[in-house]
C-alpha cells in the first residue's frame, strides 16, 4: 500500500481537466516578487539559449537549497487547501511554524488550524497529495531532509524511498530525465535533440524583490503544432529565473498537463529562492493542481509554503 502511495503521487502534478467547462479556482498564491523590463537582444548578448539550457540541466542548487534550511532557524507558513468537483474549498490546513536548527524541540507550532474535508476515520489523509506534501516539505523541517536511498534489491520500503526520490526530481529538476517513471519518465527530457523541435525559447530581463537584476527565461511549446503533437508533450512551459551578476538560478515555475488511459493531470508549480548571509534559501513554493487516477477519488489542491527571517543558529 505504502509503495501504491509514492507511486501514485508521481502522478499528483495533476489536475484532470473539467470536460466541457473551465472553472476558475482559488490561487492562493498573491504574492509578486519579479518585474519584467524587456526582452533580451540575442544578438548583443556574449550568451544564448544553449547557455541558459546547460545551466538549468547542470542546476543541482534548488534542492540543495532546501538542504541547507537545517542550518537555520526561521519562520514557515503554509496554507493548503482541497477542492471538490466544483472547485469550491473542500478543507483547508493552516500552519504557522518556527523552525530551529538545533535543541530538543525543533518545531513550534504557533498556528494549527485544520477546517473541513481532510482525514479519514483512521486519522490519515484522504489525499495523497496532503499525505506527500508532509514526505516533501513538513518533514523538512523536522529532518536532515537527506536524499532518498534508492532501491537495491526490490524490498518494498526500499522501492517506496526510491519512486519518492524520482517524485523530487520531478519537483526540483524539470527537464532531466527520470529513469524508472512509467509513462512519463523520458517526456520530462525536454532538451534533448529530438524534442526541442517543440519548443520556442525567449529571454527578458527584469527585477526580482525589487532589487536584483535577472533573466526570465521562458520554454514553451511551439503554438504552431497540431493538437495531438501538442497533447503528447508533457512538460507544457518551464520558466527559470537567474540572477543577472551570478548566473545563480533563483526561481523556477514549470506547467505540466498530460492524460492517457490511465491518468489524466494538469499542474503548475512556482518555487522561489533568496539569499541570506550569501547562501541561496527557499522563500515561496505554490502548486495549483488535480489528478485523476483509476478507482480512486480525482484530488484537488493547493498550496502556499512561504519561509521568512531565516537566522543561523
């Protein structure tokens, strides 16, 4: 069952879509941290997009970013919410929570609100995507958050902790390949040869959090292609934000939507990082998404994880 759970979740990046209608759902996201100025002159740049594309595949920042979080005290709120068929919020979890780096008590609770639909009778989640929102970030907070061993002999545990570990680099490293995902593993690789024939590639510059100068740049599938082509491609728009003076890669925003016979999900995700005392940390994670897979209930959710006044310990 444990091994059923990861496996489903490497499918949450979902949200089946409503046939025959699009219904607005709550974002609970609000918060704007960049401004764009202009788009960037190729032609003037020392640079290309074979630049920017190297970079994001070498990236190994972003997760390491949420490692070095246990270094730090700091304070953490996360607002998630569940939807039903209509969108309307089903249940809604709130946490208000001062993280230390060190001491017998890691984790103060200053706000815990739970309101509607969340947990069955036995006490568990009744989504998945809540039950694998504690794996990813709550536990973070009261762990090492060490990467996941991965499987070596086909026990079960060790094959949960490995579809855990692909689920994190479906998460922090869009656009690498995932070996071992069914269906889906090889659509992430969006740069090989063969599939950038799909997409069209841009740059701006801009401000981010009103101070540091950065590059947006936006991969997005060819507006040209026919429906099924388009339909096929898995990983619809990645966005990478990297500080103009470092080329440090600062946030990174990716829509994913794809449906077979067996699954159906259509999800975007926005993580954001700054820097405290020169180390690059997560400020603002958002994920809007559904996912629909066969004989369970289709999930609904989304949620805001936002990280303030970090100090070391």
């Amino acid at each position: 069952m444990v091994y059923k759970t990861a496996l489903l979740f490497l499918f949450l990046f979902s949200a089946a879509p409503i046939y025959g209608q699009e219904i607005e759902r709550f974002n609970p996201d609000t918060i704007r941290t960049i401004q764009l100025d202009s788009a960037v002159n190729i032609t003037a740049q020392k640079f290309g997009v074979e630049t920017f594309i190297n970079a994001i595949i070498a990236d190994d920042t972003f997760y390491q970013a949420f490692r070095n979080t246990k270094k730090y005290n700091f304070l953490a709120e996360n607002s998630i919410f569940t939807y039903d068929k209509k969108n309307k919020v089903e249940g809604k979890i709130y946490r208000k929570i001062r993280r230390r780096a060190s001491g017998p008590e890691k984790l103060e609770y200053l706000v815990k609100q739970d309101t509607g639909k969340l947990y069955k009778k036995n006490g568990k989640y009744q989504l998945y995507t809540m039950e694998m929102f504690d794996y990813i970030f709550l536990n973070a907070y009261n762990t090492e958050f060490v990467a996941a061993p991965a499987a070596s002999n086909g026990k079960p545990g060790e094959a949960n902790e490995s579809y855990k570990d692909k689920l994190k680099t479906l998460i922090f490293s869009p656009g690498k390949p995932i070996k071992g995902l069914p269906f889906i593993g090889s659509k992430t690789q969006i740069f090989t040869a063969n599939m950038r024939q799909y997409y069209d590639y841009s740059y701006f510059s801009g401000t981010y959090l009103d101070s540091i100068p950065v590059y947006r740049f936006k991969v997005t599938v060819k507006q040209d292609l026919s429906r099924g082509t388009k339909d096929g491609l898995m990983i619809k728009e990645l966005t990478t934000i990297f500080d103009q003076r470092t080329f440090e890669i600062l946030g990174r925003y990716v829509d994913m939507k794809y449906s077979n016979m067996l699954f159906d999900f259509d999800v975007q995700m926005n993580i954001e990082m700054s820097y405290f005392g020169g180390e690059k940390l997560p400020t603002k994670i958002s994920y809007q998404g559904n996912w629909d897979y066969p004989f369970k209930k289709e999930e609904r959710a989304s949620f805001l994880i936002v990280h303030k006044d970090y100090e070391r310990d």
